[in-house]
C-alpha cells in the first residue's frame, strides 16, 4: 500500500517513529484531496479511540460523562401528553 500510495517499498508500520511522522505531514500537506481527507479520517479516528477510552482520562483531567440519574426526562415537554401531566400534578382541573 505504501509502495502505491507514497512510493515507498516499506510498509507504514515497518517505518522508525520519525519515518512515520514525515509519512503523516505527507499525507496532511499533500496538494492531493484524497490524502488529506485519510489523514484527517485517520486523525479524528486515533482521537476517538485516545479521548474514548476511561484511561486517557484522568491524563486530561477529565471526570466522565455527567450522571443524568437525577435529571427529568424532558422529551416530551411540551405536548399535549406533557401539559396535561403539569396540570394534573398542579392540581387543576
């Protein structure tokens, strides 16, 4: 892939730390769409992965989703079903 991609003989993951780097700035910079649009698919994948994952989060000094336990479910705020329920625990009649 690599030989047809960026002509080079070694596969990606054979390439030393700053090798793969150079490959990376490549595709970034590259005057060609389709490489840039893989680098940046490529780039948002490896930051879900990183930033979805519990471990990465106390690096980042992040706590986790809120627990929303306690919080009313409001989808249907509004509706005719909704307005009614207000009103009955109102007490109207």
């Amino acid at each position: 892939l690599g030989l047809l991609l960026d002509g080079r003989a070694a596969p990606f993951t054979r390439l030393d730390g700053p090798a793969q780097d150079r490959v990376l700035e490549s595709w970034r910079d590259s005057r060609f769409v389709l490489r840039r649009a893989g680098y940046h698919a490529l780039r948002r994948l490896c930051l879900a992965v990183y930033y979805g994952d519990e471990r990465s989060w106390p690096a980042i000094h992040y706590g986790g989703p809120p627990d929303v336990n306690g919080f009313q479910d409001d989808s249907k705020a509004g509706t005719p079903e909704w307005i009614a329920a207000q009103d009955q625990k109102a007490g109207a009649p």
